[in-house]
C-alpha cells in the first residue's frame, strides 16, 4: 500500500501546484478537462490499492526465490531508484508499441491540454494491463517487494512536476533529468515527435536508446 499512501500524502503539495498554475496561466486549463482527470486519479489510486492487496502474497512469494538478500541502504536504495527508473522507462515504451498496454495508457494522451492536472490523468486498467509484471525483475534480483512499490511510488511523484507548459528549458538539467520540455514532447502529436522522450526521472535512457 506504500504506493498509494506516498501519493496521497503529497497530494496536498499537488493541489496547491496545480491551484497556483491555475491561477496564474488559466489559458493552460478546461475545468471540464481537468474535472475529468481528477476523477480518472481517484479511479486509478482505487484500482492500483485492490490490485496491490490482491498481488502483494505473489510477490513476496516470488521474493522468496530472489537472487541476492539486499538490505536497505543508502547505495541499495540509489541502486533500486537506478532500476526502477530503467524498467519504467521500458515500459513506457512497450506501452506505445504494444497495443494490449497502450489501451490503458492512451486514457493519459487523451486530453489536449498540458498542466500539473493532465499528470491525474491515468487509467484504472493499468493493474489489468500488467504494469506490474514490468517490476517483477527487481523483487528477484533481492529487493523488498514494498521497497520496490515504494520507489514506484516516488517516480511517479516526481513525473507529476514534468506536466507543465510554464517551465521552459533548465540548462544542465535538461542533459540528465526528464524535465517539462521533455515531456512536452513526449505528448506532442507533431509525426517528429510521436514516440519519443519515454524518461520517467532519468532522460539518459532515451539518449542511450535513440528515443
């Protein structure tokens, strides 16, 4: 449940970013539009909660054939970070070239708009889809199946602040971290820019695999 607990204990920090942006930059926002991805987040946390309570006794059963017995620890959690972040960025990409997974993540390229809301946008099927089977590999090389949901959780979060049209280029940053001019192409439908930029923190995957 550590997922979902994580994101709803931030969650008073994305009201106040998504109040502020509408406030300031009103032409960014369809109150309809983002009516409906708070509607789709609560949905998705309900799904992703069920889902959690029905796997979690597989995989603490898969965790008991793991590779290696990983304790927590500064450079174990930098390591779990590291490969939760290259396995999101696979399935990211699976999800816009597999069409069993992009029927549960074309609800988040559904809308036309781009502000912090457009990051509430997500589908309840995404348990069903199997998103889940993409985090398996980090429970049999050693790590905690709640330590692994806990660094799902955490990624997640930090994609939240990437669905913004009001940050422009950050410089140095830009080389190493997904950022919001990333990720505005990412959901760009521009034929140059489909398909591309599938970073969830880390913006090195797509540099060293071409998208």
């Amino acid at each position: 449940m550590s997922i979902e607990i994580i994101l709803l204990a931030l969650s008073p920090v994305f009201i106040i970013f998504v109040s502020y942006e509408f406030i300031k930059y009103r032409r960014y926002y369809d109150i309809k539009d983002s009516l409906a991805n708070t509607a789709l987040a609560l949905m998705h946390q309900g799904a992703d909660a069920i889902a959690l309570i029905v796997l979690m006794p597989f995989f603490y059963w898969l965790h008991q054939y793991r590779l290696f017995d990983i304790e927590l620890s500064v450079l174990t959690i930098f390591g779990a970070f590291l490969l939760q972040d290259f396995l999101y960025y696979w399935f990211h990409k699976a999800s816009h070239h597999i069409h069993w997974l992009w029927a549960a993540h074309v609800v988040h390229h559904s809308s036309t708009k781009m502000n912090f809301s457009t990051a509430f946008r997500q589908s309840l099927m995404y348990p069903l889809a199997g998103m889940w089977l993409f985090w398996l590999p980090m429970i049999l090389i050693g790590f905690d199946p709640l330590s692994v949901f806990t660094v799902v959780a955490l990624n997640l979060a930090y994609q939240f602040f990437v669905h913004t049209q009001t940050v422009n280029t950050l410089g140095w940053f830009e080389k190493v971290f997904n950022t919001p001019s990333h990720h505005r192409v990412h959901h760009a439908i521009n034929p140059g820019y489909l398909d591309k930029n599938f970073a969830g923190v880390l913006i090195i995957w797509d540099k060293l695999f071409g998208t």
